[in-house]
C-alpha cells in the first residue's frame, strides 16, 4: 500500500496513515501536492504519539485539517528526527 503515497524526508509512510489519506481523495490530492519535508512533518506527528488512542486522533485531525487546505501541522515543534 504504501508505495501508493510518497515518504517524507527521513520517515517512511506508515499503513495506517496510508490507508487513511488514500480513503480520502482530497486528501490524496493534497498530499500528492505537498512537498517531502510537509510530508515528513505530517508522518512524524503522527508517529510521534505515545499511545494508539493520540496516534488515532492525529490521523483523523491531521486529514481533517489537510481537506481544509493546511500543508503542515500547527502547533507542533517540527520533527526532531531531522537535522535543523
């Protein structure tokens, strides 16, 4: 499934983030559009949550959010995974 979407710069595309933004063709279309470090920071605060029940809530917020034309993440410090 995952070699459907693009991977981020550091982090790869995990299934259940895949299988939720390929549900949504919007959705699809703006990840499509964004660039690997946008991807990266959505898959980082994604997979940065510590439990399953935030990781959830991330996913359906983060599509929520990309439907509305958001490109990144808000209110988040950025992925620590990446040299700055």
């Amino acid at each position: 499934m995952n070699s459907q979407l693009a991977n981020g710069v550091v982090h790869k595309m995990p299934n259940d983030f895949a299988k939720a933004i390929l549900s949504d063709k919007k959705v699809h279309e703006v990840w499509d559009d964004i660039t690997p470090l946008a991807r990266n920071e959505w898959i980082c605060w994604v997979t940065d949550a510590k439990k399953d029940e935030t990781r959830t809530r991330r996913i359906v917020v983060g599509l929520d959010k990309m439907r509305k034309g958001m490109r990144r993440p808000c209110c988040w410090a950025g992925c620590a995974h990446r040299k700055r």
